[in-house]
C-alpha cells in the first residue's frame, strides 16, 4: 500500500470495516470457487462417461452458483456503503476545518479548487474503494485458497501457477507507475480548471465591461481542451495494461492447460481431475487481474486522497501536534460574551491575491456593553476586522483575543453561537420565511419568530405575503427588496439573542424609508449587547459609544465622542 492508502486506512474508520468485511466473504468466495469448480467437474465427467448425473449433485452445484453470486452481491453492496461513508466522513473533515480556521485559512487554495476537491474529487473514491479494495482483498486470498486445493489435486499444475502467479503483479505495477503519474497530472489538470472556471465566473461582468469575455473563453477552451487530452492519454495506458495483463493471464492458464491435455491423453490423469484444474486454474489469476484493471479506475480516488490530506495538514498551525481529535479535546471553552472583552494586539492580516496587507498592525480593544462604529473608505479592512473576530481570518501575525484567550484556540462553535452577524448584503435560501428567520436558531416556536420579526420592524411585509410566515422565497431572497432582506437578517439576530453583535454595513443601499426602518431595529438590537458596527451612512453613528476610523488597513485615533466622529465623517 502506498502512504496515503495507509492513512486513508487509518483515518476511516468504514473503510478498515469494509477491508474486514470484504476479507471475510472473499474467504467464502474462494471455497465457493472450489466447491463449483468441484461439483462442475463431478458432473461434466459423469456425463462425458455416460454414467446419469445425479439430482443431488445438480442441485448442489445450483445452490454453490446462487451462494456464490449472493456472495459477489454482499461484497459491492457493503462496498458501496463504505464509499458512501468515506465520502461522507472526507467532507465533514474538509468543512470541518473550512469551519473551525475559516476559508481564509487555506487562501492559498483557490476556492474553485476545494469545490472541484468536495465534489467531483471525492466522487472518484467511489472507483478505489468498490473497485480496488474489493478486488485486493480478494486477490490476496482466492490465489492461495485455489492454488492450495491445485497442490491437493494435482502438484504439477499447482507448481506451475506458483511460478506464473507473480507475473501478472509484476507486469501490473510496472504499467500501474506510469499511469499514477498521468492520472495525478490529469487531477491537476482538472482542478485548475475548475478553480480558473470559477474565477472566470464570478469575474463575468468585469470581464464583459473590459472586454475581456471572448480571451477568457478561449482560455477556458485551452485548458478543458489540455484535460481532455489528459484523460485521452490515461485511458490508452489504462487499455493497453487491461491487454498486457489478458495476454499475461491466458499464457498463463495455457501452461497450465496444455501439459494437462497431454496428460489425459496419455492416461496419467482420469477427467475429472483434469476438469477440476482447468476450471480452477482461471479462477486463481482473475482476481489478480480484475486487481490491475480496478487499478487504473481507482488511481484517480488515490491522487484525490493525497490532495484532501494535503489540504487538511495546509490548514494546522506550524506547532498544532496531534490528531484532530487531539486538537479538539485542547480547544478551550468560550467565555461568557456578556462579559468578555474583545482585543486585536498588533494584527496584521494579508491575502495571497493583495500586495499589500488588508489590516497591518491593527490594535482595538472593545469593552463588554461598548458600541463601537466603524467607518471608512470601502477596502479599508472593515469588514476584515469583522472577519477577525468572528474567526474566519486568521492574522499572519498578532493575536485576536476574547477575556485574554487566543481566539484560535477557542472551541469556534461555541464562541459563534455567542456571536449575531449581520453581513451587508445577507444570504437568504430557497426556504420559507420563517426558516429563514430560525437560521439564528432552528428550534424556535412561530411565537418567537413573529416577536423576532417585529422587533426587527419587518413583520408588516412578511405577513402581506401572500402565505405570511410560510412564504417560500425565491433563491438568495428573490421577491424581496434589499431592505426586506435586511430586516430577515436582523430578525436572524434578534431571534439568536446573542450577547456580541457584529454588523457590516447593515443600512447600505437602502432607500431612505427602508433605512430608517432598519435603523430603528438596529438600534433596538444593540441595546444591552457588546456591538462593533461598520457604518457608511451616518444614521447609526450617533449611537455608537465610539467611533473609531480605518483607513488603507490602519486605525486612526479612536473620538470618545460620537457626536463629534459623526461630525467629521
């Protein structure tokens, strides 16, 4: 086994399951095996020496077949459930980790890519793990099972697969390097593309405004077209190692089978044994060859598993030692947010696709109860400050801290669940209003949802439409205004009840009705809560405790005075 399939084993658990199981029925394959090639022999003889073939012997050799195919059904079906479950336990890993250190963590990667990796990556383990183990499992134990009941019946032919038995691994592996190799570049080839694709389209309209929309096709063409030739190229080596492979196993079962014709010929073998070897001499090379055939299929899944571990290991901090479950019994608890006080000391924060830093050097402190507004420039580093205390940045030096704790070393669960985030333009789903609302928590009454839709001024528009509460949106809120999709997203929060508040820009692009209804909720929604509060408009500076200036990635002197930061700004 290569080291990533030792740590695939290792790291999931249905998959030692599924080797456990697999070897187990393939033992019962394999005495299935020699059961019919046994009783087939029985029969074919008898009746080639005109003797009547026995009802029994008919009905066994009919019970061995369905024994034989249940078995072959147990095996994929058990297969595909342990894909299924690695599947599944990859990506809880993988979001996992996107979840607890936040994408920013792993900017190194495009985001197109780690798509591409939870998707369509993922899905090539279906391949390693129904195909590959399967077979490998019983590669290792049909051979020996028929070769030693071969020793039994006749030595000289057992010998002679002995010899020829280790040909076809040999020949396997020689062409199975080659193909790791190309199936590797075809993977990378194949994630570019999808991370460039993403690119290209969430940059469409400033393509089309530059004029650059026909090179970036063009582009995309060239590089599915350099995939596509990729895939071409592996496929042929996949073809032409299924035909060396065939070659090498008939030559092999004609060793076998032309000094056991002589044989009977001659009279030094009755028929029924010679039946016997010939049927079982195929079956001790088939599993080796479905082996290298399932190979090719499933060196895709093994170029996928080294990418999800490299992308997991990306994600530590150069000293976190351990396993994930290690790490996460050292995660701390969160402390109470009514009473913790917030701290930057000396952040900087920096992006692989920006020169120059987002926050360099950044100090605040926010004070339990205080409101702090945030005003600036766009792309002054705003919003990633915001990201900073909620975890999803993580600084390339300084320390974000909650009551004196590294943030990072946080349970992030528990310190979000404390944490109501507003985002300047909320994600609504194709769900009804009311879910959309129970986002901030899942398990509240209607009665709580209603109250929280009314202290957020937006109860009046939801129950005008046309099923209220339990209107189905359209996708990311269709139907609604930005204020309305506002006024959701602050119900969002005043239903979670958190004692820390973040709010980015939550009166932005509001007429001024819709702004002064948001406004007023907002306001509402910070009484009595620790609140940091990015403002573009005026309207909530004057109830903000301080307001405090960023400006290309720096903080300029915090005012005391709201009323006189309102002023400036």
């Amino acid at each position: 086994m290569q080291p990533v399939e030792r740590r695939l084993m290792r790291e999931v658990p249905a998959l030692r399951r599924h080797m456990t199981y697999s070897t187990a029925l393939a033992l019962l394959g394999a005495a299935t095996v020699v059961a019919q090639a046994g009783l087939l022999a029985k029969v074919c003889a008898d009746g080639f020496a005109g003797h009547a073939v026995r009802d029994t012997a008919l009905v066994a050799l009919a019970a061995v077949l369905t024994l034989r195919a249940l078995l072959a059904w147990a095996r994929g079906t058990l297969a595909q459930r342990a894909a299924a479950d690695a599947k599944h336990t990859l990506r809880e890993r993988i979001t996992g980790r996107l979840r607890r250190t936040g994408p920013l963590r792993l900017a190194a990667r495009r985001h197109g890519e780690t798509a591409t990796l939870l998707t369509r990556g993922l899905d090539a383990l279906d391949a390693y793990v129904v195909g590959y183990l399967t077979t490998m499992t019983a590669a290792a134990v049909v051979p020996l099972a028929v070769t030693a009941w071969l020793w039994w019946t006749d030595w000289t032919s057992a010998l002679i697969v002995v010899v020829t038995l280790p040909l076809i691994p040999v020949f396997g592996a020689l062409v199975g390097m080659h193909t790791a190799q190309r199936t590797a570049r075809q993977w990378r080839l194949l994630s570019r593309l999808g991370g460039h694709f993403l690119d290209v389209v969430a940059g469409l309209p400033t393509l089309r405004a530059f004029g650059r929309e026909v090179h970036q096709t063009r582009v995309v063409g060239e590089m599915a077209d350099a995939h596509r030739r990729a895939t071409v190229r592996t496929l042929r080596v996949a073809f032409l190692s299924s035909l060396v492979l065939e070659t090498v196993a008939t030559l092999s079962v004609a060793l076998v089978a032309v000094p056991v014709g002589l044989r009977l010929l001659a009279g030094e073998l009755d028929l029924r044994t010679a039946l016997t070897v010939l049927f079982l001499a195929p079956e001790a090379y088939l599993p080796l060859r479905a082996a290298g055939a399932a190979f090719h299929d499933s060196a895709e899944g093994i170029a996928v598993a080294e990418r999800v571990f490299a992308l997991l290991d990306e994600g530590d901090d150069q000293h976190d030692e351990g396993t994930v479950p290690q790490r996460a019994a050292r995660l701390l608890a969160a402390p109470d947010g009514r009473t913790a006080r917030l701290r930057l000391d000396r952040v900087t924060v920096r992006y692989p696709d920006r020169p120059v830093p987002a926050l360099h050097d950044v100090s605040l402190t926010v004070r339990p109860g205080e409101h702090v507004a945030l005003v600036g420039p766009s792309g002054a580093g705003k919003s990633t400050l915001l990201s900073l205390l909620l975890g999803f940045a993580v600084p390339a030096s300084g320390r974000v801290t909650v009551d004196g704790t590294d943030l990072g070393a946080l349970d992030a669960d528990a310190w979000r669940a404390q944490v109501a985030w507003v985002p300047q333009r909320p994600h609504l789903f194709a769900v009804s209003v009311a879910d959309n609302i129970r986002l901030g928590r899942p398990h509240a009454d209607i009665a709580e949802v209603r109250a929280a839709a009314r202290a957020a001024c937006a109860d009046r528009f939801v129950e005008a439409l046309p099923n209220g509460y339990d209107t189905v949106l359209g996708e990311q809120g269709a139907g609604l205004s930005a204020g309305q999709r506002q006024r959701i997203a602050l119900a969002r929060a005043f239903l979670k009840d958190a004692p820390v508040l973040l709010l980015d820009e939550p009166t932005a692009h509001l007429d001024p009705e819709s702004e002064a209804a948001v406004t007023r909720a907002t306001v509402a929604l910070m009484r009595g809560r620790t609140a940091v509060v990015v403002a573009h408009r005026t309207s909530l500076l004057p109830h903000a405790d301080r307001i405090v200036t960023v400006r290309a990635g720096a903080l300029v002197a915090p005012r005391a005075d709201a009323t006189e930061g309102l002023l400036a700004s």
